[in-house]
C-alpha cells in the first residue's frame, strides 16, 4: 500500500484514509528493529504538563527485537483505539500503550456535561474520547502489569494544547477515583525529521518520504528570495528628448516610483487535528 501511495496510484479519499496512514507506519516500524524506529519516535510523545514545560516519558525505552508486541484496532470493552503496543523495557518498568491517531479529524466525541438517568440518581456520563479509552487502557494495563500512556497522535503543527486539556479537565469530574490521565501528543510530522536521512532503500526512508508527499512535515521557515535582474529603458518620447538634448536647454525634472508588491500568504495545515 506505501508504494502505490508514493507513486500517487491511490485515490485522494484512499490517501487521507486514518487507517491506511495508521497501517503503513506501525505496520512497517514491526519489520525495524525498535531502538532504530518505533523507540525513537514514541520517545518524541509529550505530556501537557504545564504551559512552557513537558515531559517526554518515553524516552528511555531500550529492548531487543522482541521486545514490543503490536495489535491493531484491539478490542477493549467498549473502546477501539487504533493500535496497541505491549512494549518490555531492559531499563524500565513495562508499558502498554494506546494510540488514537488522527488524520483529517479531531476527537470523535469531546468533553461535555451531559447528564444521565440512573437508579441511583442522576450521574454526568463521560463524553470524551480520549478520556473513555484512557479508563479502559488502565484496565487492560493492570492486567498486564504494565504502566498505561495514551498517545494522542494527529498532524498538528503544535500541541494541541486545547483538546488535551479538555480531556483532562473532563477526567477528574467524572471519573474521580481512576488515576489522572498520562497522554502524550506525537505528531506524524516527527516521521520526516527522524527518518529522513535513512539509507536508501530502507523502510525507515520510505516512511518519511511517504510522510512527506502527504504534506505531514512541519514549518521550517521561508527559502531564501533569490534576487531578480529587471531590464528597463526609457519610453520612446523620453528617448528622443534625450537624443535632442544637446541642442536646447532642457531642465527636466524627473523622478522613479517604486510600486509596493503585495505578497498573500498562509500556513497550509494537514487537517484540523
């Protein structure tokens, strides 16, 4: 599926498909080994701890080949997230994390005071998608023994700082007793930085020039104007003045008006997260 959508073989609805991207890139990070790839980019997932400070929890993962277990769209109890990694560090305690990555789109469903008839009274129901997969992933972790992240991974150019904070704001008043949500945001344009100067030919590069032709990159300034050599001369009239100067007493007074140019420019976003 990465050749034909490298060589522009699918279709543009087959191309902005979350599925499709969310295949060709874990599916192909499970045949590298883990601290060349997939360590690599989950260490890049960040935590919105505060306004100027996050923390990266994953940043120290280490394992041999087998050391993480990849399953897409598993089945929780209610939930689906996109792909879940069983990973088994030599430095560090177990992980299991979940990844709700996005494309064209934001959150399926966001936090809201909706409130719900119960027997016991009236209770508000978690609306939140990124909150109802953490309550599950918490529940399939302490089955495993491992420590839960949530992966929020979208094409956003910069922390999708709203969303996230919705999520965890929604948490505490409707779950208060489950532990506080750990999600991270990872961006798909991590994917061309990373792995851009791969070998030639190697799975790693074919990710990132996959992530290119998708436009998921991020801003690295303007290129520099090269400079533009303008011919001009005088009008006809005027040059034949010139010609006839030297003989009549011709004061002119003259003078060049430089035209502003207007440029119109914009960022050309992915999607709105």
């Amino acid at each position: 599926m990465i050749d034909a959508l490298l060589h522009s073989k699918l279709t543009s609805q087959q191309e902005n498909m979350e599925d499709i991207l969310t295949s060709n890139v874990f599916g192909m990070l499970q045949y590298v080994p883990p601290e060349i790839g997939l360590f690599r980019f989950l260490a890049r997932a960040r935590t919105a701890e505060t306004k100027d400070k996050h923390e990266y929890p994953m940043q120290n993962l280490s394992g041999g080949p087998d050391a993480v277990e990849y399953r897409f769209w598993p089945t929780w109890r209610k939930r689906e997230p996109d792909v879940e990694l069983y990973i088994q560090s030599n430095v560090s305690d177990s992980y299991l994390v979940g990844i709700e990555a996005k494309y064209n789109s934001g959150k399926s469903s966001e936090a809201d005071d909706v409130e719900q008839e119960t027997d016991e009274g009236v209770s508000r129901e978690c609306t939140d998608q990124l909150v109802r997969e953490w309550i599950e992933l918490v529940d399939e972790a302490a089955g495993r023994n491992a420590k839960p992240i949530l992966i929020y991974l979208t094409a956003d150019f910069g922390f999708p700082i709203q969303q996230i904070r919705a999520s965890l704001d929604e948490h505490p008043r409707k779950h208060p007793n489950s532990p506080r949500p750990r999600i991270c945001w990872l961006s798909w344009g991590e994917l061309a930085d990373l792995f851009g100067n791969a070998p030639k030919r190697s799975i790693l590069l074919a990710i990132a020039e996959m992530a290119k032709k998708m436009g998921l990159t991020f801003f690295r300034g303007i290129t520099k104007v090269a400079r533009i050599s303008i011919t001009w001369r005088f009008a006809e009239p005027f040059q034949q003045v010139l010609q006839t100067s030297h003989t009549h007493s011709l004061r002119q007074a003259w003078q060049f008006q430089v035209a502003p140019i207007t440029s119109q420019w914009r960022f050309q976003a992915n999607g709105p997260g």
